[in-house]
C-alpha cells in the first residue's frame, strides 16, 4: 500500500521534473536560435560595409528587400526637421542621434538619414542640432531598421521641431512631416551606426554560451530527480508495509 503511494508520488514528481527540464532545454533552444541571427546579422553588417551602392531609385524599383543594403541618394535635406534621439550615451557622455529627412529628387518621398551622434551634456541649455545645408547633396550609406523603439512614456519630450524623442516611430513621424517616409533609414557610411549595433549586442557566443547553461541546468534537473527517485524508492522499499 505504502509502495503504491510512493509509486503515485514519484509519477507526480517525474512529469514536474520532465516539465522543468523541457522548459529550460526550450530556453536554450531560443538561445541558440538568437545566435543564429545575430550571426546573420553580423554577416549582412559586413556585406554592406564592403559592397558597391546601388542607386536607392533603382533598389526600390526592384522590390527585394533592402535592409542592409548599401545605396546611393540624392536630395535636400531639412535641417530645420531634425529629430534627436534622446538618452544614447557615449563614453558615459549623455547625448542625443540625429535623424534628418532627406527629400528625394524625382520623388515625393523622404527617407530618414542617421547623421550621427551629437553630446548633450547640459539639459537645461539649448538642443543640439547637426549642422547642414539646404543645396542638393548625393550622400551614400547602408539601409538599416529604425533603432529600437524605445518606452513611450506619455508624450514625447517635446512637441515642435527640432523633435526629441524617446524612440523612433517612422508612421508618427511622417504624420508630423506630412510627406511619405520610407520605412528604413538611412546610415550616412561617414557616421556608422551599423559599428555600434555591433559594439552594443550580445555576440553570438555569448546566446550560445547561455543556450549550454539551460541545456546544463536542463539535464540537471533529470539526475537529480533520477538521484532522489531512486533513493526514495529503496528506502520504500526496505520500509515494513
């Protein structure tokens, strides 16, 4: 009788013992899966740094997917529509990125340029702004994601132009430009943002390190059920009924 409820207790125990240890091998599946694309972007970093830019107009009229890829645009920017990116810290310098639209010849639309970073040390003085001018310029660079969005705390810092915000919302700033924006962004090849994406992730042996640990503490969990099953069993067994 006593053996048939250690029996029971022990079934109990081994599905939560199987359920933990499934959970923490899909942990480390997921952290091998993150390796794998961090390592594609990495590579896709590399290609476009070193690739030949293709006419952004001719890129477009392709259709393919244009993250990473390396073009050339010409067109004006406006610099009196800047957008600053707040709280990106260099060095431990506060500052802010700075976006700038730029208006595309033979286009109506504009495409966000990364213009680099810019210190903000002081927060009660002025803003900073990139300086530029309005004349036709030829710029090339990679097309890359917006970066991350940040938390939408409410509304935005401010709400005239030059525009500091906590994150970059591509469909609310074409609201607020009243023009067609393309969806990626610009990275001006003198002003590489592409290096810091890959100073600021985790690299890939890093995921694939933590992918080890949940397999380790995965197959952790099975012995020492294993260990504790098998003791409990004996001692169950050599216990008078």
């Amino acid at each position: 009788m006593k053996r048939a409820r250690l029996g029971r207790a022990l079934l109990g125990y081994a599905v939560l013992a199987l359920l933990t240890s499934a959970g923490l091998a899909t942990l480390g599946f997921w952290q091998l899966q993150r390796a794998h694309q961090k390592q594609q972007l990495l590579e896709s970093i590399d290609r476009a740094g070193s690739e030949k830019a293709v006419d952004l107009a001719t890129a477009l009229a392709g259709g393919d997917d244009l993250h990473f890829r390396a073009v050339s645009a010409r067109g004006r920017f406006q610099p009196d529509r800047q957008i600053l990116l707040d709280n990106q810290i260099r060095n431990g310098v506060p500052g802010v990125q700075v976006f700038v639209p730029l208006q595309l010849e033979g286009s109506g639309q504009l495409l966000l340029v990364d213009r680099g970073w810019l210190p903000w040390r002081d927060r009660a003085g002025s803003l900073p702004v990139a300086s530029m001018g309005v004349e036709s310029v030829a710029i090339e660079g990679v097309l890359l994601s917006p970066p991350a969005a940040g938390l939408a705390l409410g509304a935005e810092v401010r709400q005239q132009w030059p525009l500091l915000v906590t994150r970059i919302d591509l469909s609310d700033l074409e609201r607020r430009l009243q023009q067609p924006l393309l969806e990626l962004v610009l990275e001006d090849r003198q002003t590489p943002r592409a290096q810091s994406l890959r100073s600021g992730m985790l690299p890939p042996e890093r995921h694939r390190g933590y992918a080890l640990q949940w397999f380790g503490l995965s197959l952790t969990v099975i012995i020492i059920f294993g260990v504790l099953a098998i003791r409990s069993w004996r001692a169950g067994s050599t216990t008078p009924s």
